[in-house]
C-alpha cells in the first residue's frame, strides 16, 4: 500500500525512523565527557603538578623516587624513601597543596 505523494510504503518509512534514531543514539554514545568531569581531570592534573613540585621543594627527599597520582583530590603517594620522617614530609608537603582532599601515604622505606 503507498500513500499518495511520498512513494513510500508504511515500512519503508518506519525502518527509516528507527536507522535514524539508531544513527543518533550512536553519535552521542560516542560523545566526549562530560564538561564537569574534564574539569575533574584538570583539577587533578594541576594538583599533581602542585604536589610534584612541592616535593622538589623540600631538599630532603628524593622526589624522582616519589610517584605522585590524583583522583577527584585524592593523592595517592608511592615509591621508595630513606627514612620514616620522609614519609612524613612527602605527605605532609602534598597537604600544603591547594585541592587537596586527603593524602593516601603509601611510601615505602628502602
């Protein structure tokens, strides 16, 4: 059956709709994050480079040997230190650090 002037069958014109709708959901699965959490990740990236530096800035730990990682604020610190008070010192410079949530302190001492 064609209804007059569209050349179309009923079908034809469904399957159309559904490729169409399909076509849309398929683009915006593909979409990229959400704008607040692309600044989620740049807030952590500028708190690692804040804590980086700040253990550059106390001459008596080895920051190279510190890995430094953030996650929604948290910092999680890990690698290997001389002493029991580098730990301390390598959390308590990543405390200083403006965004800063709390501090997941897993140095080891060689």
């Amino acid at each position: 059956m064609t209804r007059f002037g569209t050349g179309r069958t009923p079908a034809a014109r469904s399957t159309t709709a559904l490729l169409a709708a399909l076509a849309l959901c398929g683009i915006t699965g593909c979409a990229t994050d959400s704008p607040t959490a692309v600044v989620g990740q740049t807030d952590d990236a500028g708190i690692t480079a804040g804590v980086k530096a700040a253990l550059l800035g106390d001459a008596s730990l080895k920051a190279n040997e510190i890995d430094v990682d953030t996650d929604l604020g948290v910092v999680k610190l890990s690698g290997f230190v001389s002493s029991a008070d580098d730990v301390a010192a390598a959390a308590a410079a990543a405390r200083t650090v403006r965004g800063v949530r709390s501090v997941r302190n897993e140095l080891r001492l060689k």
